[in-house]
C-alpha cells in the first residue's frame, strides 16, 4: 500500500514544483531546506500516511529543526496534452502504392 502512496507523493510533489515555478509568490515564506507533508483532502488515508512518514522531523536528519510544512491539496485537474496538432492522423493502407 505504501508503494501507491509513494507514487502519490511524486505525483504530487512534482504538481508542486510546477505550481511554485507558475505562482513563486506562493514559495516566498517557505524555507528553502523545509519538509513538505501533502495533506490530500479527496484521499484521507493518504493524508494519514503523509502525516505519519513526513509529519515530525526525523532524528537522523542532517538539518536540525528542520522546518514542516503541511500543504492542503483540494483537488488533482486532470492533465491535458500540450501538444498542437496540425493535421489528423494519416493511415496507409497500401493501397494508393503502384504496382510493378
């Protein structure tokens, strides 16, 4: 189970650092070397395993006092290709080949 919650919190995060380059207002009071926790509104236990693996600074870490932020996740829009098409797909059949 915490393998698909890992995949999330990539997922997530990776949303993240792109909201940040989009809106770095956003990013001004957070400490650079911070601990994010994604608190994910629509999947709760999620939230839980976020909380209970990133939540509390870890005594190993190399940053003492290492700040945590929590960041509210309301929703995931569902991802739209960038790409701009100029023409619709061409399938060749073979037929329009000339035959010797």
């Amino acid at each position: 189970m915490s393998t698909r919650y890992q995949l999330h919190f990539e997922e997530l995060l990776a949303e993240f650092d792109q909201y940040i380059l989009e809106h770095p207002d956003f990013a001004r009071d957070i400490p650079h070397d911070a601990q994010i926790v994604f608190v994910d509104q629509q999947q709760p236990d999620f939230s839980h395993w976020s909380v209970q693996a990133f939540g509390n600074p870890s005594p190993s870490d190399d940053i003492p006092d290492r700040s945590v932020i929590f960041i509210e996740i309301g929703e995931l829009i569902p991802r739209r290709s960038r790409l701009s098409l100029f023409s619709t797909p061409k399938i060749d059949t073979g037929q329009h080949k000339t035959r010797p």
